[in-house]
C-alpha cells in the first residue's frame, strides 16, 4: 500500500500547487463549505489514482484544493464508507495521502442521529470522543512501520487544544454547540430502538456511520483531529418519524450555515 499511497500523493502534487496542512471531510449534506473555498481547483475521485469512488448521495466525490481566508485547504466533498462495500484500508486510504501530501490538521464532520434527549434536529457537535462500534479496525492486519505504530494510541483521539479553539470561535461568533461522544457502526440500517438504548447506555450522545475509521487512522498517522458532528435527526425511539437519508440531507444543508461559520473561523485560527 505504502507505493500506492506515495504514486497517490505524487499525481495530487502534479496536479496542484496547493500545499494545505488543512484537510476537511465534509459529511452528508455539508458539502456546501466548498462555496467558501477561494481560488478553487477540483479534482473528481475518479481521476486520482488508486482512489476509491463515492456511491452515496450528499457525496460527491472531489477533492477541493483553495483557500479560506487566505489559508490553504483542501476539502473531501464525499467520503467513503464500509457499508458501500470498500475494505476499511480503502475507506481510510484518503488519509494516508493526506498526510503523505503534508496535512497536519482534519477537520472531519458527519450527520449523526442524536442520542442524547437534549439535543434537537440542526444541533452541532463538538466530538469530544469516539466508540467504535464497526467490529472491526481500519489497522487490522501487519503494520507497515512508515506509517505509523503496532499499537496506536487513542487518549486524545480528537484534540484538546483544537476543542478549545473551536469553542472560543463559535462562542465569539454566537454559534451555539453541544459536546458530545460519536459512536460509529457499519449501517446501512438505521439503528433499532433497542440498538440505540444500547449505545446510550454505553455513553453515546450521537450515532452515525463514519468518521471512525478516519479518526483512528488520522491518529495512527499523527494527524491532530477535530470533529464536528451535525445532528440530522434524533435517533430511533427518541423521533417521531422514520429515518430517510433525504431529511438527513436536507437538515443537514440547514443547518450548514451555522456549520461553514464555524469551520471557516476556525481554519482561519489553525491555519
Ligand atoms: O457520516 P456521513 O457520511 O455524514 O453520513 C451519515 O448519513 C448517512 C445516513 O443517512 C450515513 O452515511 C451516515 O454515516
Ligand atoms: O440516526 C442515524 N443513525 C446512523 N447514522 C445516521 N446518519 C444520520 N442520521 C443517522
């Protein structure tokens, strides 16, 4: 794979001379944060070597090289996910180019149903941490040494000292957030009632199915993360109505005004 991801990385640096330490996953519906990126220049999935392609739609599948604010970025408008079938080294295989090409930073968002009762439809969330609940590891099998180590460790799999400065953004900026624990499954069903008892008893404040296997990659790689998730829905048992990934997309695209604040702000603060 290490071949693979270094013939990845060298076609993205022929292809722009944009050199981001920014990277942002943009999740179902949020992809409109691509609008605010300056001087765009976009490369479709399908045109990048050894990149897998995205099937879900609110999923696009570019890569979107710019500038916010002046500082260079470059935003995944589509991610991959395990239900469509990839392997979790394919799922997770954006990573490893993004830190072969010099990324030191992810932002990742996601739409997530809310577990936590106090939550509502457009909330956002701070991940402050993760459960993987995929039954499986994007690490498992050997280790390839110039990535990363055997055994990785996860005690701040999303960043304090990011935390912080995405609090005191959305604080100046009057944006109102939750902080909460992300747990992430396979899908592609939607939880049962029962499931979603279970994960909140084990301390899950939203549920999705993502984000996981990037984290804990970005994580075995040393890139420092931050997560936002943007609550589309509550959780089964807890909504009123079932679940369509049409309404995860469309709350997910209202409350994406206060989302791409947010995010813009704080690339403006890392960058
Ligand atoms: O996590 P993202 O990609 O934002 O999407 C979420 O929305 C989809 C379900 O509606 C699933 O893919 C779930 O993971
Ligand atoms: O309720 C949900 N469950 C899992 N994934 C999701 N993505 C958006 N909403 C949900």
């Amino acid at each position: 794979m290490y071949s693979k991801v270094v013939e990845t990385t060298n076609f993205l640096k022929e292809t722009t001379e944009y050199r981001p330490k920014v990277a942002i996953v943009l999740g179902s519906g949020l992809g409109n944060l691509v609008d605010f990126i300056d001087e765009k220049m976009e490369i479709d999935y399908s045109d990048i070597p050894n990149f897998p392609v995205s099937t879900v739609a609110g999923h696009d599948g570019k890569l979107v090289f710019g500038k916010i604010g002046g500082i260079e970025v470059v935003a995944m408008k589509g991610r991959f996910h395990f239900y469509e079938g990839y392997e979790m080294k394919e799922v997770t295989y954006p990573m490893y180019v993004m830190k072969q090409f010099g990324i030191e930073k992810l932002i990742v968002s996601n739409a997530a149903g809310g577990s936590n009762k106090t939550y509502d439809p457009g909330t956002l969330m701070l991940i402050t941490d993760h459960i993987n609940a995929f039954g499986t590891n994007p690490l498992i099998g050997k280790n390839d040494d110039r990535f990363g180590p055997r055994f990785p460790d996860m005690t701040e799999a999303y960043k304090i000292y990011l935390r912080d400065l995405a609090k005191e953004v959305a604080d100046n900026l009057g944006i109102a957030y939750k902080e909460g624990v992300y747990l992430g499954t396979t899908g592609p069903t939607y939880e049962t009632g029962a499931e979603v008892r279970a994960f909140t008893g084990m301390g899950a404040d939203a549920i999705g199915m993502s984000t996981v296997p990037e984290v804990t990659i970005a994580n075995y790689l040393g890139i420092d993360v931050l997560g936002i998730s943007c609550i589309t829905n509550m959780a089964t048992g807890i909504a009123e109505k079932a679940h369509s990934h049409e309404d995860v997309v469309d709350v997910a695209k209202k409350a994406g005004e206060n989302f791409c604040n947010w995010v813009i702000n704080i690339v403006k603060k890392i960058g």
